[in-house]
C-alpha cells in the first residue's frame, strides 16, 4: 500500500499549503481537499473511491469538481463513502442542483458519476487486498477516522481526521497489532488552547495529554496545523515530547508498506 498526502494544512497559501488528502495507490482518496488539485486529470479519472472523514469544507471541497471533471472520462461511478451522517450533510448541501448539481444523478439515475456507499465504525470495507475501517473522532460535526491496513504486509495506518480527545478511538486503536504510522491532528499552538477545545482540535499539549494513552509505539505524524503557525505547533510539540517520535506531517510525504 503506497499513502501520498496530497494535502495536510489547515488551510491554504503557497506551494506547501493545501487542505486535506490522502491518495491511497492510485484508485483510493482518503478526504478530498484541495491536495487533490495537484492531481492530472488522467491520476484524478482513475479515482474509483473517496472515503470521507466528516462534511467541513476542507475535507471535502475538490469533490464537486472532480465529478464534474473526470466523470464523462469514466466507465463506473466514483464511490463516496461516509458515515450516514455525513453522507446526509453532503447530500443536502452540496449535491443539491444549488451549490453543485447532482451527481448521483447524472447523467442519469442507471449510470450516474456518483455513488453512495454508507459505512459504519468500526466496520472494514476491502478493496483489492487493502482494508479500510472507519474509527471513532471527535469533532462538532460528525466524524470519523480511518484505519488503512495492507494485508499481503500487515501492517496499518491511522489517520485520525478532525478529532480532539476521544477515549474510543484508543480502544479501536490499541486493539490494531500491526500499526505502524499514525496520523494525527494539531490544528492550534498552545496560545489557542481554548479555541482547540471549543472546535474540537488538539493543540500540542492536548495532544500530548491523549498520547498517554496510545499503547503501541508506531511512527506519529502530525497533521492539520493552521497556515502560518506550523512552525511554532512544531516547536511546542518537540518541547512537550519527550523521547517519543513525533514529526510534522508535510505534503508530497509518502508511506509505503
Ligand atoms: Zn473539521
Ligand atoms: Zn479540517
């Protein structure tokens, strides 16, 4: 399994700056921010799936106009999976023919360029040897994570979304044996603890203060910091940590395993 993160800011400006996305081999899209403007048109046709963490328009803003760029250039419909929650936030939002038309209706309801797939957490769906598994978050809409599993390699990584504290998410977390990355959010620096917490982030000491309680001992990334402070959520994150191995997560960074 190869992971390119096509996007990990919280927000956008410049070269290095770009909302979230992650591109699983070529066939898979974990989130659709706006990462996933750097793609040709012939990488973006061969899309078959988008699976979306939660509705904020960060995550999702390059969906729309993928449909309505590749779809003509595809056999198949593009599958979006989402918890029904958010699925059902998409839907009347964005696909409602006032902000985006329809896709799941176009060309015609038989064929359409989008489709629907409802997920659940903690449930796997697998694609071609690769297994993709919704874990619990903790966000103001509603949210997941996902875990990315290789099972010709065992061996797994966490993508947390838009989180902040969630007990749930270390139980399903702690249960994955062959985890080796894990991808986590720090949208906030310490100066911003408070906004953190009423948006549902993590800022580094919050970050931090969960980490306790993370078992296993996998290689974390840290994603999600907002434009212009990536630099000082790093340097309080390496002031805080310790011994452990936490670095920030950068775009065009690639996972293989
Ligand atoms: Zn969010
Ligand atoms: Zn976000």
């Amino acid at each position: 399994m190869r992971v390119e993160i096509l996007g990990c800011s919280g927000g956008i400006g410049g070269n290095a700056l770009r909302t979230t996305s992650l591109l699983v081999d070529h066939d898979i899209l974990i989130d659709a921010g706006t990462g996933v403007n750097d793609l040709p048109l012939p990488a973006l046709a061969a899309i078959d799936h988008v699976f979306i963490t939660h509705a904020h328009l960060d995550h999702i803003t390059c969906l729309p106009f993928m449909l309505d760029s590749v779809g003509d250039m595809r056999n198949t419909p593009l599958t979006m999976h989402a918890t029904q929650a958010t699925q059902d936030i998409i839907r009347k939002h964005i696909f409602n023919w006032q902000i985006w038309p329809d896709f799941s209706e176009i060309p015609s309801p038989e064929n359409p360029f989008l489709r629907f797939n409802t997920i659940e957490v903690g449930k796997s769906l697998v694609i071609d040897e690769r297994s993709i598994t919704a874990l619990p978050a903790n966000h103001t809409v509603p949210a997941v994570g996902y875990q990315l599993q290789d099972l010709r390699s065992n061996a797994s990584l966490v993508f947390s979304g838009d989180t902040t504290s969630c007990d749930p998410l270390w139980e399903m977390v702690n249960a994955i044996a062959d985890l080796r990355y894990l991808i986590i959010e720090a949208a906030f620096p310490d100066s911003e603890r408070e906004l953190a917490i009423l948006s549902k982030h993590f800022c580094p000491s919050l970050l931090l203060e969960e980490l306790v309680k993370l078992k296993s001992a996998p290689d974390i990334f840290v994603t999600h910091a907002k434009p212009g402070l990536f630099g000082q959520i790093e340097r309080e994150l390496r002031q805080g940590v310790g011994d452990r191995n936490i670095r920030m997560l950068t775009a065009e960074s690639v996972f293989e395993f």
